[in-house]
C-alpha cells in the first residue's frame, strides 16, 4: 500500500522554515556589536565554515562585522542566502508582480497566477503574502528548498 505525501500549504512552510531564519538574521545584523566569528556566521547562515571560509578569501573578509556579513549572505549557497539574493535582485519594492514572487520564493508562476486569481488579488505585499501563501499547496518533492 503506498503512503499518501501530505501536502501542505507554503504558509506552512514559510511560518516553520523562513521566517524564523529571516528573523534570527535580523536579529544578528540588529545587535551585531561585535564581531561574529567563523562557526557564529556557519551557523547562522546555513553554510559550513569552510564556505564561509572561501568567502572570505575570495572577498578579501578579514572580519565579519555587519558589512561583511551582508557581504557573505550575498553569495552564500544556503537556502535562505538565495531567497536573500533574489530578494535584493528585484530590490525590494513595496508592490510584488506575481512573476517577483515566483522568482523570489522559487514558486512556480502557474501555481502564483492561480492563487492570485482564486482570491482576487491584485496587489501583493508584504500584507497580502500569508493570504496568498496559505492558497499555495506543495507537496514537499515540490518544494525546491526556496
């Protein structure tokens, strides 16, 4: 007998993934005082400490301050460091297309288009993201680890 994949909707897996990892590095860039060291940054952004190592030397870091940092999560492979990148690509605006979306949180644009058009929504921001999430069903061998 086959086991059924649950499915779940990306609010889900924004709500349990992402936004507790987009939290905690506002919270460090926030109260960064001091410097972070290697294994702090490793494990803050998802990376083993010899990427965060390569970065470095390929960035010519010498000390992980807030700079650095920003500096890091710019080219870091994590998950979360690619939903950054492609977050700053588009630069952030106020109003998302639906097509920004897709590409920021690697969703197809199919899957975007239909849950904008089943609530009406014509706007997307940061208000209207959960609503729009919670319409937008995944199988987790759909989820391509944003």
């Amino acid at each position: 007998m086959k086991s059924k994949t649950k499915s779940s909707s990306f609010l889900e897996i924004y709500q349990t993934e992402i936004a507790p990892q987009l939290q905690c590095l506002d919270i460090i860039l926030k109260s960064m005082d001091e410097p972070l060291n290697v294994t702090e940054a490793s494990e803050a952004l998802y990376i083993t400490e010899a990427e965060i190592k390569d970065i470095m030397r390929h960035l010519h870091i010498s000390v992980i301050d807030r700079k650095a940092f920003l500096k890091i999560m710019n080219v870091a492979s994590s998950p979360i460091c690619r939903l950054y990148q492609r977050e700053r690509d588009i630069g952030s605006p106020y109003v998302y297309t639906q097509e920004e979306i897709s590409y920021i949180y690697a969703i197809p644009i199919d899957t975007i288009n239909q849950a904008c058009e089943d609530l009406g929504l014509i706007e997307l921001t940061a208000y209207t993201l959960p609503e729009l999430f919670s319409r937008v069903n995944m199988q987790p061998a759909d989820f391509t680890r944003y």
